[in-house]
C-alpha cells in the first residue's frame, strides 16, 4: 500500500440523477421567482379568443392571468373609482385613450389589437336572412347590448338607424349590459335572435350553428379595440410581458381565427 487515501466515486448515472436534481431544482426555483401574474379587464366580446391567449401566455411565460369580463363602459367607471386593473383590453378606442388622459394609464402604451365585426346572429338556421330579417320583423324580441357602456351595441344601434329600422324595432328590443350577457339572452330564447360579435359566434360552442349575417362595415363607425397599460400595472413584469406577448404573431393569429381585423 501507497499510504494515499482514496476516496470512492459514485458511479457515472448516480452523478448524472444528481445533477439534473439540482438543474430542475434550479428552475424551479426561478420560474417560482419570476412568475407573476395580472389582472386583466377584457371586454366581454374578446373573451372567446382572449381563453386561448391566456393559456398561450401562461405556457410562454408561467405567468398567469386574472381576468375580469364585462362592458367597456362599467370598466372605465370602475378603473376611475380606484379599480385594481393593471392591463384594459376594451371594445373601443375612447375609454383607453381617455384613461390616457385622465392620467390612469401609461402613456404610449395603447394601441389597437383588433378591429371587431358585428353580426345578427340566430340559433334558428332559417331565421337570419340578411338585413331583410330586420325588416320582415318575424320575431318577437331582439337582443342588443347597451349602447350607453357597450361599444357593440353602439354599432347595432348605427346599423338600425341607417336602415331606418330602429324606430319600428324599439318595442321588441331585449337589452343586456354587455355583449356576453346579448349572446346568453339569445341562448336562453329570452330573444330569437341579436346583434352580437362575430367573435362569439366562431368560438366552439357555437362555430356552424344558427344563422348569421356579418354586417358590412359600412353600416356602423369601425369597431376598433384598444388595449392599455393601466398606472397600476406600470411596475408589474407580468402585465408588461402581457402587452408585449398580444403583439407577437401567434397573439396575432389567434385574434385572426376569431373574426376580427388584426392592423
């Protein structure tokens, strides 16, 4: 014997189980670190597509998203009354730029993430035949979303009043406060049938069923939604990566697959 001590090694697999312990012990670590999450205002009409965006930025980034859905208009009051909203995806593009303004969001950051069509839309395949539908009138109640707090019930009232049907139609008009709740009186038979966002009718619950008209962008003002970074998100990574992540080009498909206009 030598004198030298020797000391034993652990064979070649145990030290490689060691290291990736300590690697996937790393990252977790870091992803718990990093991972964030948002709170998010989204405007009942986005919701369809803004599921799988969310799902999308969870698996991208790990951070998560809690989402809130409604009227533009009820957002904008609740976002001036103190509100805990980081990031407002609304269905038009005033309330965004007055928040702007009013110095409740970051400026700069606001810009149009989709142009939204409008359809009158039936769960009876035989109902909807185009703007004629309005005028026959072969129906009891029709669904629309308020005017006053929902950008797409602004449209349905242009659309009405420029076929010069809007006056006639008043006694059978079903209003909901916004745009998710016209779809479920729709849904429910408390209307035959109403104007709703053809983002609603391609998600797929509903994609292929019922009769639809897409309403030419002629017969209303452009639908153009903005999305913002609001002042209470202005530090937080997540609603950051949020803004960032809706530009990109999957973001941008996604919007595509669900009717509307990506500029």
């Amino acid at each position: 014997m030598d004198g030298t001590r020797h000391i034993p090694t652990l064979p070649w697999t145990a030290r490689l189980c060691g290291f990736l312990v300590l690697v996937v012990g790393t990252l977790a670590c870091v992803t718990t670190a990093t991972a964030e999450q948002v709170q998010a205002a989204v405007a009942a009409n986005f919701i369809p597509a803004f599921r799988d965006i969310a799902a999308a930025f969870k698996k991208v980034t790990g951070h998560k998203i809690l989402v809130s859905t409604g009227s533009s208009g009820k957002f904008y009051a609740q976002i001036k009354n103190g509100a805990p909203f980081e990031v407002f995806f609304s269905a038009d593009d005033e309330r965004p730029r007055l928040l702007e303004e009013e110095g409740l969001a970051v400026k700069g950051t606001r810009f149009t993430y989709a142009v939204g069509r409008l359809v009158l839309w039936s769960p009876d395949p035989a109902l909807v035949k185009g703007e004629d539908t309005l005028r026959t009138g072969t129906f009891k109640h029709l669904a629309m979303a308020n005017p006053k707090t929902a950008p797409y019930g602004t449209a349905a009232m242009e659309v009405m009043m420029n076929l010069g049907v809007w006056e006639g139609l008043q006694p059978r008009i079903v209003q909901g406060e916004n745009i998710g709740q016209t779809i479920g009186f729709i849904e429910s038979g408390s209307a035959e049938l109403g104007f709703v966002a053809l983002s609603q009718t391609l998600a797929p619950a509903l994609n292929g069923k019922g009769s639809r008209w897409t309403v030419p962008a002629s017969l209303h003002k452009p639908i153009a939604q903005d999305v913002v970074l609001l002042a209470k998100g202005e530090r937080n990574a997540a609603a950051k990566a949020l803004m960032e992540f809706v530009r990109t080009p999957q973001v941008r498909a996604i919007i595509e697959q669900y009717g509307y206009e990506v500029k």
